[in-house]
C-alpha cells in the first residue's frame, strides 16, 4: 500500500501530539501503529516514507544501562542527533524477520 505525502505527514504529527516527546521509542509507535489497525509491515512502510519525506530520523537510543531502543525523532526539533545511531529500512527490516 503506497502512501501520499498529506496521510504520512498526519500519522506522524498525530504521532508526536499524542506523546508530547521530541522521540517516540518504538513501544510506543507500535501501539499507536496497532490502534489505528495497521500491522507491523505497514509500520515501517509510513516510517520510512516519513524518513524519505525529511520529516523524523530513525535511530537508536540507550534505555537502560544494556539496553537500546529503535527510537524515531523529528528532524525539525532534534536535527541529526550524534549520539543515536541511524538505521537503514534494510537494517530494520533484517531485526524483524
């Protein structure tokens, strides 16, 4: 299913106003995925498009002392962060396989 700019560009400003945070953790955007009936394919089909489109990054962060989260910010409140580390579409949808 191909996405149009205006529909992206609402989930992900939907997105940001529903949690108030400059980074979204990937628990988070799954739920708010799920609630709106899309599954995990269609997920990361309009996050990558909203990569493509210069409107988040989509990264790492640590969570907790060993532990990291796939973690998405917007460009135009965080810019290029340097201490998260950027993923590719492929190297995300190699961790969901």
């Amino acid at each position: 299913m191909g996405f149009i700019g205006d529909e992206v560009t609402s989930l992900i400003n939907e997105l940001f106003e529903k949690y108030g945070q400059p980074m979204i953790y990937e628990t988070q955007f799954i739920i708010f995925f799920r609630h709106k009936g899309y599954d995990r394919k269609t997920m990361w089909e309009i996050l990558f498009k909203a990569k493509e489109m210069g409107l988040i990054n989509i990264g790492t962060a640590k969570v907790d002392r060993d532990k990291y989260s796939i973690c998405i910010w917007r460009l135009s409140e965080l810019g290029e962060v340097p201490d998260k580390d950027t993923l590719s579409e492929k190297e995300v949808l190699k961790k969901e396989d």
